[in-house]
C-alpha cells in the first residue's frame, strides 16, 4: 500500500559512472552492467551523470547508445548534459541517432551556464569565442528547435550528387517531449514550464528568499512555478532525483558506510552553501520502510510521481547491486510503484 498521496508510477536511479584511469573500460562496464540489472528489475529509467575533466561519464550520449542494444525496454535519460560544453546542432544529431538506435527510449536532460571551471578551461575549449559566448537559456531553445525539426538552414534539395535536408538528420518523432530541463532556481522552473520541457528536479536548489525555508519547501515551490507555466499544467511531467539508500539486504559493513557517508555529507545541508545559497537536501538512509515515511512527509516527492534516485558517487559495484534490489523489490512497491511487466 502506498505511503504517499500520489502513487509512484515510474522507477528510475541515476549513476556517474565512475572509472579508474588506470582500467577505464572496466568502470564503463560496470556502468552497463547495472543499468541492465535495472531493467531486469524493472525499473522505468535509467539515468547517467556527466562529467568532464574527471573520472566519471564524459560522453553519456555515447554510453547511453552503447547501453540502447544490451536492454530492450528501461528509458535511459541524461542527468544532466551541460550545454556550455555542446554545440546544440551537433548535440541534436546524437540524441536523434542514438534514440533512433534504442526504439525512442532517450529522454536527454540538459542544463544552462558557463561550464564547471570556465577560467581554466575556456582557452582549450572555446580559443576563439570565449569571452563572446553566451551560455544562457537561447542554448536550450536551439536545441529545443534542432530536435523538434525545425528548419537549420534556408536550403533543402540536391546539389550535384548529394542530397540536403534543411532539418537535422535523423529527425526522431517523438523526442522533443522527451527533453528535460535540470534545474533548482525558480527562473529556470518557469522557463522549462513556458517551453514545454519536462522538470529534472534534484537534491540541490538554490535558497533565493531572505526567509529560511527547509529544501523541501523550497523544491515543492519550484514544482508549482513550473507546472503554473505550463501548457499541461498539473500534468506537467517531473521526475525527482534524491540520494536514497536502503539498507534491508545490506550487510553489517555496507551499513555502516552507508551511515558514514550520509554522515559526513549532513553539515551541508543545514544552511544555504556558497555565494549562489545552494541547499542540499539530507540523503535518505535506513530501511525502506523508514525512508518511505520520510518521503510521505517530503512536501516535493508528494508532488510527483516519477523519481530518479541518486546513487552515491562513490560505492562499489556490488553496493549498487544491493541498493537497487532494495529499491526496486521493498522501498518502490511501499511507495505504490509496480514493476513493468
């Protein structure tokens, strides 16, 4: 039975993906292995992180298709991509190839702003423009446009030998509503809603009033400003990304990382992080039926009824293949979830 007022109706979790330098390909592999245990659970998605200039996934679109012919039906989602390092016209060619390759199961979550490090990175990424580009909410809309078939260029036709499409190519139906904006100001909740993207929201937003508000409130307003701007308004989708860790199956020692780990990360959560006032929401360890309750009582996860919880960085492989057995078996079905047949 569920806990919640809204049963949940899509499962998914979301990994980085993290790989040694020395062995790369066996972090990589990891990584496939335990999204295609994700669907032998049944869960819904599948989400990969990006990284760049670290040991974690610098290419998801590239891993995603790599994952599209080892499963068959979970959806395999970005979480996010971060368009100051794309070129949306090219970007758009790689969604389109690769959900093209997995049936239309992508769902590409992308973000806006300069690129983690700009200062140091800048000249090796951009040596010509850098001072010039603009890495606002117009990188989203061109994306949005290239996906969606809007026309690239003024020329469609043959020339010579070769013919010309005035559009991306492939075009995939169906993927520019499956496009999903990342984001944890109410500025970019209003955007996503006005453009008609579906809503990443994750265990980080930003603390914009004066008055103190604890980070579910303040994910719970993000929500009604997006669905307040959206052509589907309360059917607008979103999907919710929270560290979740359940210990049921966990052994005396994966236990007792799981707590030190939460642990350590707890101090950040208590007041707004940084210049930007970041709130971190508390990660959720314990048995499911503890962590359903205390998601019951989550004013956002009320709001919702997709989720794409979060693994810890930093667990082993066999840490993961615990934790989503016990989501996937005890904490999702508490929370009204059924596995896809």
């Amino acid at each position: 039975m569920s806990l919640t007022s809204k049963p949940l109706r899509k499962l998914g979790f979301l990994t980085i993906g993290l790989f040694d330098e020395a062995d790369p390909r066996r972090g990589h592999e990891s990584t496939l292995e335990i999204i295609e245990l994700g669907e032998r659970l049944g869960f819904d998605s599948a989400w990969v992180r990006h990284r760049h200039l670290q040991y974690g996934i610098s290419s998801p679109v590239a891993v995603l298709a790599a994952v599209s012919q080892r499963t068959s039906r979970i959806e395999l989602g970005t979480a996010v991509i971060p368009l100051g390092w794309e070129n949306p016209l090219r970007l758009a060619e790689d969604l389109a190839t690769v959900d093209i390759l997995s049936g239309g199961r992508l769902n590409p979550g992308v973000s806006v702003g300069p690129p983690m490090r700009y200062d140091l990175v800048k000249e090796a990424l951009y040596p010509d423009t850098a001072d010039v580009e603009d890495f606002g909410y117009d990188r989203v809309r061109r994306l949005l446009d290239f996906v969606r078939g809007e026309p690239v260029t003024g020329f469609g036709g043959t020339e010579g030998f070769e013919v010309f499409s005035d559009r991306v190519q492939p075009h995939s139906p169906g993927l520019g509503r499956r496009l999903w904006y990342g984001g944890g100001s109410l500025s970019s909740a209003r955007w996503a809603g006005e453009h008609g993207m579906n809503f990443l929201v994750s265990s980080v937003v930003k603390a914009e009033d004066a008055e103190p508000r604890d980070f579910a409130e303040i994910q719970f307003s993000h929500i009604e400003a997006f669905r307040a701007h959206h052509p589907d308004g309360g059917h607008a989708r979103v999907s919710q990304g929270l560290v979740v860790i359940p210990t049921d199956s966990a052994s005396p020692e994966q236990r007792a990382k799981y707590a030190e780990y939460a642990r350590k990360r707890l101090p950040r959560t208590a007041t707004p992080q940084g210049p930007a006032r970041l709130m971190f929401s508390p990660d959720f360890v314990g048995t499911s039926g503890e962590i359903a309750e205390r998601l019951a009582a989550h004013a956002a996860f009320r709001e919702v009824d997709e989720v794409a919880f979060a693994l810890p960085f930093t667990f082993e492989h066999e840490d993961y293949v615990q934790i989503l057995t016990d989501i996937a078996t005890r904490l999702a079905p508490a929370l009204g979830w059924k596995p896809a047949s």
